[in-house]
C-alpha cells in the first residue's frame, strides 16, 4: 500500500487543522513534507508532519 503522510499547518492566519497526502507508488523515495505548501494558506514554511 503507498505511504500516506499526515500533515498539518502552523501558520497562525491558516483555518486547515490537517490534511492527509496519498502517494503513488511512483513517488519517489526522498519525498519530504517540504515538497509540499498548504492547499489552504498557500504556506511551505507553515507545514509539519504528523508523528502517530
């Protein structure tokens, strides 16, 4: 199954409390939250992965 990574935002203006992310199994292995910006506030430096 491909890896889901849970990610929140902490900008403090941003309304998203959390967001999932699903990969393919294409997605290349080195693939870090700091690929990704905030559907909500458009913020890359706001994001943090969710340890479960």
């Amino acid at each position: 199954m491909p890896k889901t990574l849970e990610v929140k935002c902490t900008e403090s203006e941003c309304e998203l409390d959390m967001f999932e992310l699903h990969y393919t199994y294409d997605m290349p292995e080195e693939t870090t939250v700091a690929d990704f910006s905030c559907p909500y506030c458009g913020s890359t430096d706001g994001l943090e992965e969710i340890a479960l």
